[in-house]
C-alpha cells in the first residue's frame, strides 16, 4: 500500500517536471518571435492622438506627440525611434 501510495506521488513528481519544462520552453520560444517596441520607447506611453508624421527612414507613421524630432535644415523631422534618428543622421 505504502509502496503504491510512492510510487503515484513519484510519477506526479515527474508528470509536473515535465510539464514546467515543456511550457518553459514554450514560452523561451515564442518570446523570441514577440514584436519589440521600437529603441527609445516605452511600451503604453505612446500618444495615439494628433497629427500623423511619415518616418523618413522607415516609413512608419507615428503620432507628432510620439515622435522623436530633430530639426533638420530648419525643418523638423519626425521620427519613430531613436534607432531610426539615428540612421538618419549616418545617412546625411
């Protein structure tokens, strides 16, 4: 009795090991093929509202509040991120 009472905890044990593992790497995988926000952002405090702005670089349209701006020639440019500001400035 005892030993079949062991021998059930002992496969539950394991049952539940295996179970961790498998939605631990489940979740390492698709992690990975989550979309990140943009460098220079951070997520939930974007401003949906406003005038939308082209991104030179990448072409993305992101809000005037949002944007990341640098004044160019006497034009301001907007830009989606920093990353794409920066290009920009390797570019010219």
């Amino acid at each position: 009795m005892l030993r079949n009472l062991l021998r059930f905890l002992l496969i539950a044990f394991v049952l539940l090991a295996v179970r961790y593992l498998v939605v631990a790497i489940r979740n390492a995988l698709t992690a990975s093929r989550r979309p990140q926000p943009p460098a220079g952002r951070r997520p939930g405090s974007v401003p949906t509202e406003g005038t939308l702005r082209q991104d030179p670089v990448c072409g993305t349209f992101v809000a005037e509040a949002a944007s990341v701006k640098e004044t160019v020639g006497g034009a301001v440019v907007h830009f989606c991120s920093t990353a794409c500001r920066d290009r920009y400035r390797q570019q010219g």
